[in-house]
C-alpha cells in the first residue's frame, strides 16, 4: 500500500511540472501589450526594395458573431509598412541576396473595444509593393487567427496568434537582436524578389565568354578547332524555379543553347573556336559564377591571355567577359624552305666550279 501511495505522489507530481510546463508555454504566447507583425524580405544582390506592404488585422467575430456592418467596435488600422532601405531594423548581406528586416506598428490597436472575444484574421496585401522591371515577386500567401480577450472593464487582457492549443510567439518589438528569431517563431511575412540579367546578345550578357586564335611568326595557328571552356554557376534560389539559360554563336552562323538548375554548383562545358562567342541569356542576379579556358594546349602549344573569373556574384550593375586570346608559341622552322631552293643549287654549282678549277690547276702544275 505504502509504495502504491508513492507511486501516486510521484504522478501526481508530474502532472503539476507538466501543466505548470504547460502553463509556462502557454505564457510565453500571450501578451496584454499586444504584438507586432514582423515582415522579412529578401533582395537580389544589388537591388534597392521599394514600394510598400500593408499587414491587414480583419475583425472576424466578437464573441462568436460577426459584427454588424456599421460597428466600428474592434476595428483595427491597417499597418503600411514602406520597404526604403533606410525603415528596416537589420540588414544582412550574403553572398546571393539582402535581407531586410521591418516591424509594424502594435497591431491591437482598436479605436474601441467593450467586453469580449475578438478573432481576426491577420494576413498582407501586396497592392503596392513594386519591383524592378523583369522581376519576379514571391508574397506570403499564409494567414495568422488574432485573438484579443478584452475584461469588462474595456482594457486587453490576453492576445495570442494562433489556435489556443498551437499559439506563436509574440514580440511587442522587433530589434537587431531579436528579428531572425522572430522570423523563424514570431508573426511574421516573408517575400522575396527574384531578378533575372536577361539579354539575346552577347554584348548585353552578364556572363559570356569569347575565343581569338592568333597565328605564330610563322603564320601557323589552329583556327578551326574548338578549345575547351568552363563555366560553374550556383544560383542563388530565392524560389524554387531558379534557372540560367545559355546560348553560343559560332562564326560559321550556327548556334546552340542550354541551361541549368538545381540548388548545388553547376557546371557548363563547352568549346569556342576562333570568332565564336557564348553568352548567359538569363541569370538569376545573386548567382555565383566562374568562368574560364580549360583546354589541355594551352601553356604547351599555346599562349594565353584575357580575363577569366573564380565565385563573383552577378549583381544588378556587374557582367563579367572571359575574353581570350590564344596565339601559337613559335613553330620549328629549320627545315628547308622550297621558296630558297634555286637559290642552294646556284650555290653548290658555283662550289663544285670552284673544286673543280682547283683540281685541274693543282694537276697541270703537277705535269709541268
């Protein structure tokens, strides 16, 4: 009996650590001070945000009913948030993107309550967030239920984001400290732009490589084979549809094209012979590129010189050209020419004249 009444001590005391854990968790969500809506966005490398994004609290029910049309009791303002660079409270820098950090005002903020439930519906509007030409925006399409218990006495007693059994954290300020945890616990929006560096010619291309064979002094090179080229790019998936499209233009007038996806380095191999061209025509701007020449003559049948290029980041005002020039180390030329042959037989015949004219003297001189 006594260690059946033990046994019922220790549940009975995990029961109160699990419901004051509870409890706890529970008290850590709700806040009488309201909260404040984080909005996180995402930028190409290079590109300002702009425009602006609007957090809409919608009065759902006050105590299970919908409130009549004229009644302005619980209604919440719209909260602007306009994206200048200069509002955001942190900004971090990566390789591929900027991403910016904004707060709103305190969202429980009606012109008027009485004693009830409140249940809205937080969500955004995009209506006037812009973005540059040839852009794509990604919205935050998600939803959050607000719910604002308010006493009787007209003040805000407990706020939670939420189901009462699932709520979110809430954060009455967002600060350089806190926002990346914000972001990943809090009411927060997330939208990202992806930009793409579109161009159908090479001049125009953000990432694009050119081939010149220059011939030895002695007028030798090899302009018609291909020499062997190699791009790596890593794009910078701000959405999942991240691709980079490529084309080359030979100097015979053919062309070819391709592409590449995917979250991990990619790498494009290809060939250019003398007058041929290759050229991205869409880049994601954020992408990580290399390029240069890879061919195996180079440094032993041929020279090289130009710019090539090793993890540079396409940004809005940035392109990078592998223009190269191979020119062919000096050829072996110590064979004899036929252009010089009449020229070396006019010379042993006047050198057999003169062997001769000293053998027929040295013999008549030997008779006398």
């Amino acid at each position: 009996m006594k260690k059946l009444n033990k046994l019922f001590a220790i549940l009975v005391a995990m029961a109160m650590v699990l419901s004051l854990g509870v409890v706890s968790a529970f008290a850590a969500t709700e806040n009488t001070a309201g909260t404040k809506v984080e909005k996180v966005l995402t930028m190409p490398k290079g590109v300002d945000p702009s425009g602006s994004i609007t957090i809409k609290a919608t009065l759902n029910t006050i105590d299970g009913v919908a409130p009549a049309e004229d009644d302005n009791t619980g209604i919440i303002a719209d909260q602007v948030i306009n994206l200048a660079k200069a509002n955001a409270v942190k900004v971090v820098s990566n390789d591929a993107s900027d991403v910016y950090y904004y707060e709103t005002e305190n969202v429980v903020l009606a012109d008027d309550y009485h004693g009830g439930v409140y249940k809205y519906t937080i969500k955004e509007d995009v209506t006037n967030w812009t973005a540059p030409e040839g852009a794509t925006k990604t919205p935050d399409t998600n939803e959050y239920e607000m719910t604002v218990n308010v006493a009787a006495d007209k003040t805000v007693k407990q706020v939670y984001v939420g189901t009462d059994e699932n709520k979110k954290e809430l954060y009455t300020d967002v600060t350089e400290e806190n926002a990346e945890k914000m972001a990943s616990d809090g009411t927060v929006f997330k939208n990202s732009i992806k930009q793409d560096k579109t161009s159908e010619n090479y001049d125009n291309s953000a990432l694009k490589a050119k081939k010149e064979v220059k011939a030895d002094e002695n007028d030798i090179a090899d302009q018609t084979t291909k020499f062997a080229f190699q791009a790596k790019v890593t794009l910078p998936n701000t959405t999942s549809a991240d691709t980079a499209t490529w084309k080359i233009e030979r100097k015979d007038g053919t062309t070819e094209t391709g592409s590449v996806t995917g979250t991990d380095e990619q790498t494009v191999d290809f060939a250019l012979a003398h007058g041929d061209q290759f050229f991205f025509t869409s880049i994601p701007v954020g992408a990580k590129v290399s390029i240069g020449e890879t061919d195996s003559r180079v440094g032993v049948s041929y020279t090289k010189a130009g710019n090539e290029y090793t993890n540079e980041i396409i940004a809005a005002d940035s392109s990078y050209a592998a223009e190269i020039t191979n020119t062919k180390t000096k050829t072996d030329a110590t064979g004899i020419l036929m252009s010089n042959l009449p020229y070396i037989v006019l010379a042993l015949v006047a050198i057999g004249g003169m062997v001769a004219y000293v053998v027929v003297r040295r013999r008549n001189a030997d008779e006398a």
